[in-house]
C-alpha cells in the first residue's frame, strides 16, 4: 500500500491529557467546531472539551472499504480523501463547509438526504474509542465490515450528543461512488400530490438515492419534488426515461449543477443567516399536518430522505410543530431563547447513562 | 421457592402453556448449537405482550433468571435454558400487529417468522431484507437479540439496520419503547444499542421493522474454480472494482459435495471453489453493472460459469447454498459452525490458513462463507462417540477464532457469541472494554437474571454433551447459515 492511501499518526498523548481532565472535571461539555451551535445546551459550570486537536486520519486502506479517523477531523477532508479513490459516505454528511467534523456529526446524528439509499451514519459506523464518564478509553464494535461481537457501542453513540462520552475515535465502512448521477425535478400545485407522487417512488423499483419534498415560495406556488439518481453513466439515460413515466418530470440536472444542487443542500444554504434551524425525525404522513399548520408562517421548510426528516429554519419554532415530533436545534445565530427539548430517556436510557456516566459529568 | 414462583406462573398461564415435567422439556433443553443441554424448571408459552411482562415481573421479584426463546435455531447457544431459570417461548406470539406499504414499515411479534414478514409485503412489492438460512424458522424476536446476518447483507446490513423501532421489556418489568417508524431520530440509537444484546437488556414485545422494495431483477452467476484461492481472488476483484453487488458467496468442495448430495442445485462437483455473485436493483443499472462483471470473471480464470436463467435457476443456486450447513450433516456425524471475520483483503491467507490448521489437527473443515464480507463460516466436522473428538474439534475452533482477532478481525460476524463463544470475548476486547459492557449489564439487570451467562462470563455454563443435528434439520425442516 502506498503512503498516499495509508496513513498513521499517534494520539495517545492527547487523549491520556483529556482522560485526566475528564476524571478531574465534575461537568464536562464535548464540542467539535461547533458547526451546530444549536445543540449546545447552557451549562456555565462545564468545562468545554474541544475535539479539535484530535484531528487526522488513523487508517484508510481503500481496498479494504474501510476508514479509521480522530473525531475532530474536518468532514471536508475525510470526504475528500475518499473521492480521491473514488468512494464516499453515501448518507451525505452535513455542514461539511461549515467545518463540522467527523465526531460532532456522528454526536449528533447528522446524516443529510443521499441516507435515502443505503442509510445513515448508523448504518456506516463500525466502530468507536471514546472515554467515559470514569476516564476509562472503551473501545467497541470493529474495523471490519460485519461484526455482531459485544454490545454495539457505535451505534449507541450516533445521535448520543456528548452526553455518554467524549468519542475520540470513529471507523467507517466507505462505500463505492456512484460515476454519474443526475436529479430530476417535478413540480406540484397540491402537497397531496406531491406527497402521493413521493411515496409511489419510494415504493418503487426505482433505486434513489436522494428523494426531497421543497415547498417553492414557502407553498404559495407549490412544491417540487428532487429525484436524485446515480449508477453507471450508460445506463442513466434509460433510468430517466423510466423515471419519466411515472412522475411529470419538469427539469434535469446533470453534472455540477447536480453536485452543488445537493452541496447546498447538505450546508442549508437555504437557511437565511439569522435564523434557527431545527431537525424533526417524521413520516411522510406528518407532513401534510406541518405544511396545514406551517404554510401561513414564514418558517422554511424542506422534506428529505423520502418524508422521514423534517427541517424547518426560521426565527422560532411555533409550539405546534413540537406536538407533530420531537425537534431537534440544529444552528442558531439569533438570540433565539427555545432550547432543544432535552432527551427523555426512559429506563433504557437511563441505565445506559448510569453505566457510562455515574456522575453525570457529560452535559 | 420454587413451588411459590410456579404458582404465580399458574396465575398467569392455563395448564397447556405451563411446562413443568421433563417430557415437555425436551425440544427446549438445546438449540442450533446442539453440544449444549439443559433443563429449566418450566417453560411458559405467553400469547401476549401482558403475559411476557408479568413473568419478567415475577422473575425479578423471586429472582428467578429467564431466558426468551424463539424457534431455538441459534447457533451460538444464545436459547440455551439456565438451570433454575425458566424459558419464555415466544412463539406463539406470532402476530403482524401492522403493515404500513405507504410508511414502509412492519410491526411484529417477536414470534413472527422472518420469511413471513416477506410473504406478507410480497403483496405490496416490499421486502424484509435480512435473510438468514434459517429463514424459513428462525424468528423475528431471535434475530433481534443476535443482529442476525445472512447472504444478502453485503448491500443493505444486518438485522439492526432493518429495525426502526422496539417496544421492549426490561429484565425489572419495566417497559420501554425505543425508536420510531422514522428512519432517523433525534436521540442517542438506543435501538440499535438494543439490537444484538443477545436477550441481556430484556426481551422486545414489538418490532417496528424497515421494509424495502423488491430489486426490479436480480442476475445470478455461478462460476467454478480448480482453486480456492481463485475464487477468492475473484472476490477481491469484484469489490476492487466498484461494484456492490447484492451476495457474494464461496463454497469449498466439500460444502458443494454435501449441498449437491442434498438438495441437487446443479453445482459442479469437482470445483475447488465455487463462487456466486448476484447483482440486484434497477433492470439497466444491473445490464450496465453485468457488462463489467463479465471481464472481471473471465480474467479471474474460473473454469466454468452459469448464470441463472430464470427465477428457478437462481432459487436453486440459493437453495444450495443455503442448505449447505444442513448438508455437511451428511458427511460427518456433527460439526462446529464458526463464525468469524476477517479483513476481505485476508480472506485468501485466511483460507490457507484453515487448510493448513486442518491438514495438522487431522479434522475436515468444510467452507461456505458471506465472501463480500469477509465473513468465514469454517464447519468442523467430528465424530462425538469418537472419545476426545468433541474436544479436538474445539480445539482447532479456538485456532481458527484466534486466527480471525489476530488479523484484525471478529469472532462473529452475525452468530453472536452467546454460550459458545463467551470466553473469546476478551481476546478481542481489552479489559476496560468488556468492565464497560459489564457496567450496562449490571444497571439494566442488576439481578443477573435476562439470559444469564451468555455474551459475558456469569453464571454456571452446563456440561457439554454429545451433539448431532438439530432435529428440526433433521426432518429437513431447518437450515442453518
């Protein structure tokens, strides 16, 4: 293997340092680079541990599929380390320009719409180091692709927030990058429609990689629906056309338009600067009762991975969105006061937090 | 106590669900990993959520451990009764509480057979991807507990990236609901940190599994090799190449032998390895992936190559395969199913290696494995009335599973390590690793009472005994992956 695809690099002195402030410090708060400042909880008694000097590539061997980065490395440069050997993370990891990094997205389970296809980071995340709430490193689940060993520790971690530990350490299986893909769009009046027409492709045979609800003028004017297929170039034209006769198809993307169409998408470019962004896991059946209560507000919203996620951006969140799902603060640069609803663990989750966090360190 | 606790069981159970006499223990004392026997004091056959909740709640306040139970096809031991501990079987709570096409989504009884969560969104053009060979037996609860595998997780996972929601009983009684019909969540995943406990964190009442659509069509290949070596070189060429294909499948010789013998699905018998490639999804994404799987075999020197040419050509070619564990019963009195990982890029060292521990232990080892993923599934074959034999067996198992951690692999990729590979545990951890998994397991069962002694050292493991088929594999009825 060449010293281009492989590299090492040696971090035990950084991580026996956090260990021994971990052990030291009685309220802890983990952050990457706080891409999504929004989760963030106030905790003035805490002491802020940054990621950031966990930074690099452990291992990569592109034969193998498989990746091993420190968390606080920068989502950019994993994503363009595997596209130089022609692999991805295909669930579209989020906020890559905004210097998020490997651990805060796997914290904050931050997969973006291509999760469609094959899956999320859950579905990506082989294995994890990281130090619990007693200063101890704990490594669980593998480098390898299937491995069902032991209690699994990485899956545990996804969407976790800091709160079960500070993880250090992330292994992913990588997957082969599509050569060609191309997004068509279809334009609605009606959200039945658009919402009949999405769940009909999701049923279908037609293998998407990306499928997305975007009201147009908040849904004024109605809403387009983002079809986004990938594969083997020669094949493509054929797939549109199949495409073509199920769903009115009113514009294709194809190349760099296509590649920035969903590079915006993943860094919520649609979300203006002031505003607040909140994650809401749904279905597609919520989305008609958050468009009835939504569609005279200013909110912007946008349905993605086939109905299953909800992002609305706006100054506030009214209440009512709340009783539809659970939501999530992903980024605020307001001074917005709604904080995200803290977790309620039940038993499960509570004993989980009791056997890594005795102490209740981890805000 | 005994005699008090039973009584509380007779409360919750009418006569014919209560087993309380040796006779009835007989199909409960083992399961797929037959070396293993043990009696309960009673096993109890819950028609209900309630009921399944009321006996966990009696087994914490009389501290009576128990251990939950599909069809009893676990591999691993992972269903073994504990002695003084009661099995919950729970098949007869086999109900589909709800099949949503448009959410794609099915919510199951743990009872529920895996093949059946397909047949039953074969209507509406959906299906339940994990496919273990057991398929046709093995329940949907035990899947659950062992993130059970199967030929076709190359390209969609394991059984925990299939399961969106649980609702679970802890091992106090207490009950839980983890998950939702959404594919994401904005909390820890506790249902994925669920799934694969191997019945330590308590048992699940209902599964909220993912259904996906049917591939359009599936292209099935089978090619043969003079070596073994070439067929998994094959493999590292597939996968090189940036293909996914859907399985990825080799047999040695031996396994052809035993699966042609059994089942007839056409396969040559004087191939040294045979491979099986399937590639699935869209109709022209797959012509256009065929074309460049085609140079890629020929330059892989197989002397033979046979695509299916129908739907029962390539259930043939599967049922071969999936039979093969079954088959070797034909060849060898019993056997050891292993189970471990290896880096793909190792998988034909690894092979060499297991050729090689077999020639010095002077055992036969047959191979049929998920090559995709570097999953291994070595069968040991021995003759238990041979004195010491049981034991060789074991020995060269051990081998083999070190073998596996030693290149930075698993000892299991979709069997668990249930009672039989409890003791390899902590050569692949380290020591604050496995005190961790010790921690959860003493918060969310303190009294050590949810299938005590399985995954983690606790508890008192039964004496080994002279195995042979399963007697569902017998009648034909179950195939083991």
């Amino acid at each position: 293997m060449s010293e281009l695809t492989k590299t090492e690099c040696t971090v035990s002195d950084t991580v026996a340092n956090l260990q021994q402030i971990i052990r030291s410090s009685k309220r802890i708060h983990v952050a990457g680079n706080s891409s999504k400042s929004g989760l963030h909880q106030d905790a003035d008694d805490a002491t802020l541990i940054s990621t950031h000097a966990l930074h690099g590539i452990v291992s990569y061997d592109p034969q193998e599929f498989v990746v091993t980065v420190l968390s606080g490395t920068r989502v950019s440069e994993l994503i363009e380390l595997l596209s130089e050997q022609g692999q991805y993370l295909p669930f579209d990891s989020l906020l890559a320009k905004r210097d998020a990094t490997i651990g805060g997205t796997v914290a904050s389970n931050a997969s973006g719409s291509g999760r469609f296809r094959f899956g999320g980071i859950r579905d990506f995340l082989l294995g994890v180091r990281f130090i619990d709430g007693r200063g101890n490193c704990i490594r669980g689940g593998g480098q390898v692709v299937k491995n069902a060993a032991g209690f699994d520790f990485p899956k545990l971690m996804v969407g976790s927030q800091g709160k079960l530990g500070l993880v250090y350490e992330l292994t992913f299986k990588v997957f082969p990058r599509p050569e060609t893909y191309v997004t068509l769009f279809s334009s609605f009046q009606k959200l039945e429609d658009v919402i009949s027409c999405m769940n009909k492709l999701a049923t279908s045979q037609m293998d998407l990689e990306a499928l997305d609800v975007l009201p147009i003028d908040s849904g004024a004017n109605g809403y387009q629906l983002a079809m986004r297929i990938g594969g083997i170039a020669s094949a493509i034209p054929n797939r549109i056309e199949r495409l073509r006769q199920l769903v009115p198809v009113a514009e294709v993307m194809e190349n760099h338009t296509d590649t920035e169409f969903w590079e915006a998408a993943a860094n919520f470019e649609w979300v203006h600067p002031q505003d607040s962004l909140y994650k809401l896991a749904i279905t597609s059946q919520l989305i008609s009762q958050l468009e009835t209560e939504l569609i005279s507000t200013n909110l912007k919203r946008r349905y993605s991975v086939g109905g299953n996620v909800a992002w609305l951006a706006g100054e506030s969140l009214p209440d009512i969105c709340k009783n539809v799902a659970p939501a999530q603060r992903y980024f605020s640069r307001s001074t917005s006061t709604y904080q995200s609803q803290p977790w309620v663990a039940g038993a499960f989750g509570q004993a989980i937090k009791r056997a890594l966090d005795p102490e209740n360190k981890f805000t | 106590m005994e005699p008090h606790f039973l009584a509380k069981l007779r409360a919750i159970y009418p006569a014919e669900r209560l087993i309380t006499h040796d006779a009835g223990f007989i199909s409960y004392e083992s399961d797929g990993l037959t070396a293993f026997r043990e009696k309960p004091i009673a096993v109890v056959l819950p028609e209900s959520a309630d009921e399944v909740i009321r006996t966990v709640q009696n087994c914490h306040e009389n501290n009576v451990p128990f251990v939950a139970r599909g069809s009893g096809t676990s591999l691993s031991g992972g269903s073994l009764p504990v002695k003084n501990g009661i099995v919950i079987s729970l098949n007869r709570m086999n109900r589909i509480l709800r099949l949503d096409p448009v959410r794609r989504v099915a919510v199951v009884e743990p009872g529920v057979i895996n093949l059946d969560v397909t047949k039953a969104a074969a209507p509406f053009g959906l299906l339940y991807a994990p496919d273990p060979s057991s398929q046709t037996v093995c329940t949907i609860g035990g899947n659950v507990a062992f993130n059970s595998g199967g030929a076709h997780c190359l390209k969609y996972g394991m059984t925990s990236n299939h399961v969106l929601g649980l609702k679970i009983v802890l091992p106090d009684g207490t009950v839980d609901h983890l998950g939702s019909d959404s594919l994401e969540s904005i909390q820890p995943d506790y249902v994925g940190m669920f799934v694969g406990s191997e019945g330590l964190f308590g048992i699940a009442l209902e599964i909220t599994l993912r259904l996906i659509p049917k591939p359009e069509v599936y292209r099935t290949v089978m090619c043969a090799y003079r070596t073994l070596k070439e067929a998994g070189d094959a493999v590292s060429r597939i996968i090189a190449s940036g293909l996914l294909p859907g399985a990825l499948e080799i047999m040695d010789n031996l396994a052809i032998q035993a699966a042609e013998a059994a089942v007839h699905p056409g396969y040559p018998l004087d191939a040294a390895g045979l491979l099986i490639v399937e590639l699935e999804g869209e109709a022209s994404q797959v012509a256009a992936e065929f074309d460049r799987l085609k140079p890629l075999i020929e330059a892989s020197g197989p002397y033979l190559v046979k695509e299916a040419s129908d739907a029962y050509e390539r259930q043939q070619i599967w049922k071969g395969r999936k039979s093969a564990f079954s088959a070797v019963g034909r060849l060898s009195p019993d056997f050891i199913v292993q189970d471990g990982v290896v880096p793909r890029g190792r998988l034909g060292e690894a092979l060499e290696e297991i050729h090689r521990l077999s020639e010095l232990h002077g055992i036969r080892v047959a191979n049929v494995f998920h090559a995709g993923d570097g999953n291994l599934h070595p069968l040991i074959l021995y003759d238990g009335k041979q004195e010491g034999a049981l034991h060789r067996a074991e020995q060269l198992a051990a081998e083999i599973l070190e073998l596996c951690i030693r290149y930075g692999g698993s000892i299991t990729g979709e069997h668990g390590v249930g009672m039989e590979k409890r003791a390899y545990l902590p050569k692949m951890y380290q020591p604050n690793d496995m005190e961790s998994m010790y921690q959860l397991r003493r918060e969310i069962d303190p009294k050590n009472i949810s299938n005590p002694g399985k995954m983690l050292m606790e508890g008192q493991a039964p004496a080994l005994t002279v195995s042979g088929l399963h007697p569902l594999e017998k009648a034909g009825v179950m195939s083991r992956e």
